[in-house]
C-alpha cells in the first residue's frame, strides 16, 4: 500500500517546491511562501515575479498580502 499523499500543485511555492507554510501574494496574483519570497526579491538580484517576470516595484517587495484561504487549506 503506497502512503504517499498527492500534494496540490497551488500548495507549493513556485520557488522553493515547497508546501507554503506561509502564502503571500504579490501585486502579479501569484503567490509564494513568505520566506522564499523573500529571499527571492531582498537578495537584490531579482526584481521580478519569478512567474510571470513581471517587474516589480520597490513598494511591492513590502506589498506581501497574507493568504489566509490557502493557509487554511493547507492546514
């Protein structure tokens, strides 16, 4: 008997391929867990949606919207 769980693909962050732990969503709609998000744009090389490659502004990289629906889900 496999005890494997299928994982939604929506429940990983398109960074890390993690399950989130804690989903944020960015000004393009796409979200990310906070951590790799973080790191992602703070680090200075990346200015971008790693998704959509859409340019970010400044006041988007503090623009992080918890959410809370996948969150629960994910619970």
């Amino acid at each position: 008997m496999d005890n494997e769980i299928d994982v939604p693909l929506f429940f990983l962050c398109p960074i890390s391929l993690e399950i989130m732990k804690d989903p944020v969503t960015v000004s393009t709609s796409i979200t990310y867990d906070r951590e790799s998000i973080e790191t992602w744009l703070f680090s200075g090389k990346n200015k971008s949606c790693s998704v959509t490659k859409q340019q970010l502004s400044s006041s988007d990289f503090f623009d992080l919207t918890p959410n809370h629906t996948l969150h629960r889900l994910i619970q």
